[in-house]
C-alpha cells in the first residue's frame, strides 16, 4: 500500500502531516489525493487500524486543496506522469 510506503519514506507514522503529504515530491497529484482521502476517511470515523488519527478534517481538507491549486497552476508536474488528473 503506497500509505504504508510514504510514512516510512517520511520517518515513521509519528512525522507524517496532511501539508507533509501534500507537498511530498515524489509522489502524484493523485496519490497524494488519495492519501489524503485516506486520512480524512479515518479522522472523520471509519474504522482504522492502529492509533486513531491526529488530524481535524480541516487540516486534511486543507491539504487536499493545495495539491488541486497546485494541479490548476502546474506546480510540480515535472513529478506527475502523463494522465495523473
């Protein structure tokens, strides 16, 4: 699960933020999306595994909203493959 692989990219599941995954450089407008949804999902009630999730669903939808302002305006598609969005 591309999730798992982030947080260990990032140091561990205690360093990882919504802005961290937003403004990650290695991973699509798409993934990044989908983690987010991911992370909203959890903090807003679904069942998760583990610890319960750190994050007001404000944050998150923040986050969620620079990586589409970034998609709008081309920032960082040099990262993005052809068809991510």
């Amino acid at each position: 699960m591309i999730f798992d692989t982030l947080k260990q990219r990032m140091g561990g599941k205690d360093q990882l933020t919504p802005m961290q995954i937003a403004h990650h450089p290695l991973f699509t407008a798409r993934d990044k999306i989908a983690l987010l949804h991911q992370l909203k999902a959890e903090a807003t009630g679904a069942p998760v595994e583990g610890a319960a999730v750190a994050y007001e669903p404000e944050e998150i939808d923040q986050a969620i909203a620079e990586v589409r302002e970034g998609v709008e305006s081309a920032v960082g598609t040099e990262t993005v493959l052809k068809g991510d969005y």
